[in-house]
C-alpha cells in the first residue's frame, strides 16, 4: 500500500502542494473515498479517456499525412540532407541513410513526402516491415518481393544478385524497429537484411527509417551506425511547429472565435513536449470544454510505482516498437501467466496497447499518446540508454 | 583568580547558554535530515542520478556540523581566549588518550570525504566484504551486501588496506561470470552462445561491450573449459540478477544444442 492509498480526506494546503511538487496529487484526490485506485498514466487534473477515441479523419489522428499534402511541416533540415544524400549517390558514392526519430514525431509522414523531394526519374520503393524477420530467408524474401522477384532462399548472395540485376532504385525501409532484436538466437534475419543493404548500396540507395530507442540499441548491441553515412535525426516539433500544426490541422482552423491563444498554445506544447498527435488531442479537449481549458502535464506517480520488471518490460518494448508475449516471455525468462499479469497491469495503466496482427499473436507497444512522458522516464530511470 | 574563573565558566554554561546551544544542535539536526530528505526524494524521482546526489551527503553534513560548532563557539559561547586554549588543550589530551581509536576513524573519514576511495553507491570489496557503500559516516563506513547484511567498517581500516571499487561512482558495472563446461566440446559455438546470451539478458547494458574469454583449468583431475563472460549490468544492484540469468540461458543454450554435452561434436572434428 503507497502513501497516498491511505488518505482518506482531502490534502491540505502543504499536503497539496508537496503532492504537487512530487507528482501525486491526481492519485492522492483519487482516494478520498478510500475505496477505488486510479493507476492510470494520466494528465494531473483530467482524464485523457474524456477525449474518447480518435476521430478516423486524419487531420486529428495521427496517421502519417500522403505525400504532397498541403498540411505537411517542413522538414528543412531533413530535406536538405536526404536530397544531398541522393545527389552523392547518382554520382556513383555508395551510401546508406537512417531516419531516425522518437516514437510518434513523424518518421512515415516524412517517408511518404520524400519521393517528391527528389529528381522525376528517381523510382522509390517502399518496403514497410511488418514484422522482426525470424530467418535470413524470411528477411531476404521481404525485399525480393518488393522487386517483384521470386524468393532466394537463405543466401545472403543470391539476394545480392537478384537485386543489382533490378533498376537502380530508392529504398525507403519503415518501421526500421523491427530490425533490433534481444531474443536470444533471433538475429539471423537482422544480420541478412543488414548485409543486403551494406552490398547493394552501390547499385541501390537505402532509406532505414527506424526509431529512436530502437536505433540506439541497434548501434550499441550490433554497432550499426558504422555502415550508415547519413544518419539524420528528427525530433518532436517545436513550440513554433507545433502553433503552426494547430493553426493548419486543428479542426476550428480558420475560425477566428476558436482560435487558441498565444497562451493555450504554450500550455499546449508544454504537456504534449511537441508530440503531433497529442498536441491535436489537447487542442481538441480545448475545442470541447467551454473554457478552453488545457490539461496540466502528465501526473507521473503510476510510473513511479512499477516494479523493476515491469520498468524492463516497458523499455523493452519501447526499444522494440512491438513485442508479444512470447517475447517478452523469452526475454524475461516468466512463464505465460507470470507475462499476462504483468502485461495486464501495464494495460490497466494505459502503459501499452495491443496491437492486433493478421494471423498472428498480438503484440503490445507504447500507448501512442503516452509514449514522449513513458520514454523520458525511462531514460531517467537509467532503463532506456 | 580562582573566583574569577568559576565565574567565567559559571557565565558560559548559563541556561541561556545552554538552551541557545541546543536550539541550535537542533536545528542543525533539522537541516541535515532535510538535506537527506530532499536528496532522497530527487534520488526516487531521478533515479539515474542516484549516486551523485548521494555522494554529496557525506561532504554537506560535515560542512553543517562544522558551520555549527563554529557558530556555537564564536556567536553563542564566546569564550575568553584563556578559557577556549584551556579547555582546549584539556579536551584534546583527554580525547586523544580515550578515543584514539574513534580520532582515528574520524580523521580517516575527513580523509576520504576529500580524497574518496569510494563513494555512496559503489560496489567495494574489502577484508572478505563485498556490498553496496549505503553509508558513509566520519567514523565508519556502512555495506549492504547481497545477503542483505548490513556491515560496518571503520573509516581507519579502509586507509591500511587496500579496497576495490567495481564501478566508481557509475550505476553501471562489469559482472564476470564464469561457466566451466566439460572437455571435449565445441568452443567457437559454446563462447558464441555465452555471448548471446549475455546480450538477450534485460539486465545487460548494451552501451559497452561483451566480452567472452576462454580458458582452460583442471577439475578433479578432469579438463574443464572455463568460458568467463564479461558484460556491464544496467545497475549494480542488479549484478547477481544478471550474473544468475546469464548463467542460466548460457546452460540452457548449451544444453539444447549439445555444445557441451556430446563429444562428437568437438573441435578434435
């Protein structure tokens, strides 16, 4: 039992400002009836559950913006670096690039713009994984199906040849996170696709995409960032990029009466630390309420009353993108209960989600919203590096 | 004369005296539990900074008791000079001829507040010790080992032998963990497995290296292969988490794929 189960009246005056100081004051109000316990990650004063689920337009989702749309935020720097990549590589310099970003900040949304940054005759081809590839085999087929071509079997050389005998082409690889594994005896696949890319990247040039957990454990288990030449990083927007997302895809943009103001738009990017898809969130509770209130930030106290494991658990997945619970179960060395407990208690947290798959076991990843406040608690914690 | 003396010490032990001395112990005492506690509640609140935040207790205290003796002796008591050398030279013969030993520790622990051995949160070996330094008073030093054993050790040991520091003033640390597999057997695959091993373990920081080496011993008169894997665990506190785990997915591994267990698979193939 915490300190704050055991309260039964409402903090006073220090009370409240000591809870404040130390996170809890949205659980310490929870108890004053004594009976029920909100372990939800949750914004200090409201419930982020009020927002219900999100709209299926896409200009309050998350979901990544197609290319050429109009409410794409520059990426400059990016840009800048991707086409200068492409030029030195039509000159005849082999080069490998990685996107790298944290979870949420855009990464596909800038894939999907980058074919049009580039010269008419550049054919790109996207390959967007969908899973961590078991086998060299299984890795090596993903790409030749891309091409069009038959599987190669496991031969890492074979694969090499069916694609310099393709049209030299742009690769853009999503979902680079599949590509980090801690399974034990799980990195055939990685290793196989690491090596088609580092032999084919004369004659193709290769676009990893991959986030920026997954990209770090990359480099420090398997030293990675030596084959990469470019290695661009994004990051949250700031507070200027997110003012002008709100002004371009928040739905009151354009009517002057549901303008948010200099100062909502602070408080807006203060909680959301410039995640796009939260910073919509938050504008649309404004939107609803009638004060236009916004959320104070994150009341962290559930993360800080997870056990060890369960800390590991969350890192794990966080460094993984998705994991399922055999993974876990691998990598944790539990049996199947011990696992679903603990994945349960992250869920009942609002911790993670499941993200359901075609014929396959579910697997859970960060709760999209949640992820900036679960991340930087983990580096803190010293779980995430 | 001797009136006179009787009166100045009558004078400096007055109640006022005495009451305006123990005020001020006490709120000494306040502000050093306060220091503790909000360096305790930064440490819960970041914990990656834990050791830092504790290493700077030990310096800070003494500052204050220090400060408070000072402002005691100057601001509350102001004693003569003949007064303060007099009793001065009495307490320190007394002192030092009753509590050499505790002069000792305590010299020690200045010594090592200034020039530290280790800190709070280090993992230490000494005289047959091994823990976490928990606390690190003037006079003695405290271990937590993973026995869960609480040990003291006086601060003037630490100055005579010599001690070893496994992380020095980092939360990460190198864990060697030996596993001895009998001869024959397949070496190359059996130190691939060992690594393997030791990266799939959650508890591995992967920002440093794993390292396997091989080496070989006599075991009653039998060949064993000694594979030692070094690898850095995430916290020291964690070290015999990871130490066990590691062990046990290595064996495991080893086990189902035969590597140690069948003689047909060795390198004499």
């Amino acid at each position: 039992m915490t300190r704050v189960d055991r309260r039964t009246r409402n903090p006073g005056f220090f009370q409240r400002q000591y809870l404040r100081l130390t996170g809890r004051l949205r659980r310490a109000t929870d108890h004053t009836d004594g009976e029920t316990t909100d372990q939800r990650l949750d914004f200090a004063d409201v419930s982020l559950s009020q927002l219900g689920p999100s709209p299926a337009d896409t200009a309050l989702t998350g979901a990544p913006l197609p290319a050429g749309d109009p409410r794409f935020l520059a990426r400059d720097t990016a840009r800048a670096a991707i086409e200068h990549a492409h030029a030195t590589w039509r000159e005849g310099r082999p080069r490998l690039i990685a996107l790298t970003g944290p979870s949420g900040c855009g990464l596909s949304t800038v894939l999907n713009q980058i074919p049009s940054w580039l010269p008419g005759d550049t054919t790109a081809l996207r390959i967007d994984l969908q899973h961590r590839p078991g086998t060299a085999g299984d890795a090596l087929a993903r790409v030749t199906h891309g091409f069009g071509a038959a599987p190669t079997g496991d031969a890492v050389d074979d694969a090499v040849a069916c694609l310099t005998a393709q049209p030299p082409r742009l690769i853009l690889v999503d979902n680079g996170h599949y590509l980090y594994s801690r399974l034990m005896g799980s990195n055939d696949g990685i290793r196989a696709l690491h090596g088609l890319m580092v032999a084919t990247q004369g004659h193709h040039l290769w676009l990893l995409a991959c986030e920026t957990q997954a990209w770090r454990r990359q480099c420090d288990a398997t030293r990675t960032d030596r084959y990469f030449d470019d290695i661009i990083a994004l990051d949250y927007l700031s507070r200027d990029d997110t003012a002008t997302l709100l002004a371009t895809r928040h739905p009151a943009a354009g009517d002057a009466a549901l303008a948010l103001d200099d100062d909502q738009i602070d408080a807006i990017f203060k909680t959301s630390r410039g995640h796009p898809a939260l910073a919509l969130h938050l504008a649309e509770l404004a939107m609803r309420t009638n004060a236009g209130q916004i959320p104070a930030p994150f009341d962290e106290s559930p993360l800080r009353e997870l056990e060890r494991t369960e800390l590991l658990a969350l890192a794990e997945i966080s460094a993984h993108g998705v994991l399922t619970a055999a993974d876990l179960q691998s990598i944790f060395r539990r049996d199947s209960q011990g696992i679903n407990i603990l994945l349960h208690h992250l869920h009942q947290c609002s911790l993670i989600a499941a993200v359901p798959r075609e014929a396959a076991e579910p697997g859970y990843r960060l709760q999209p919203l949640l992820a900036p406040v679960i991340n930087a608690h983990l580096v803190r914690a010293n779980y995430l590096y | 004369m001797e009136d006179q003396t009787l009166a100045q010490l009558l004078t400096l032990l007055s109640l006022r005296h005495l009451v305006e001395t123990i005020l001020v112990i006490a709120l000494a005492a306040l502000l050093v539990r306060g220091i503790r506690f909000t360096l305790d509640t930064l440490a819960e609140r970041y914990p990656r900074a834990r050791l830092q935040l504790a290493q700077g207790f030990p310096a800070i205290r003494l500052l204050v008791w220090v400060a408070t003796i000072v402002f005691i002796a100057m601001v509350i008591v102001r004693p003569p000079d003949s007064v303060m050398f007099a009793l001065l030279g009495s307490l320190s013969l007394a002192v030092g001829l009753a509590a050499q030993d505790g002069i000792r520790n305590l010299i020690a622990g200045v010594v090592m507040i200034f020039n530290p051995p280790f800190r709070t949160g280090d993992m230490i070996q000494f005289g047959g010790h091994y823990g976490e330094v928990v606390r690190l008073d003037l006079s003695a030093t405290w271990l937590r080992t993973f026995d869960d054993n609480t040990v003291m050790i006086p601060n003037a040991e630490f100055l005579k032998g010599a001690v070893a520091n496994s992380n020095s003033g980092a939360l990460d640390e190198m864990v060697v963990i030996p596993v001895d597999l009998p001869w024959p057997c397949n070496i190359a695959e059996a130190r691939a497995i060992a690594a393997d091993a030791a990266r799939a373990s959650p508890y591995c920081y992967l920002k440093k290296p794993v390292a396997v080496v091989v080496s070989q011993r006599q075991e009653l008169g039998q060949l064993v292969v000694r594979l030692t894997i070094k690898a850095y665990v995430v916290d020291v506190r964690l070290e015999r988490v990871m130490a066990s785990d590691i062990t046990e997915r290595t064996l495991e591994a080893l086990a189902e794929r035969h590597t140690a267990l069948t003689p047909e698979m060795s390198c004499a193939e």
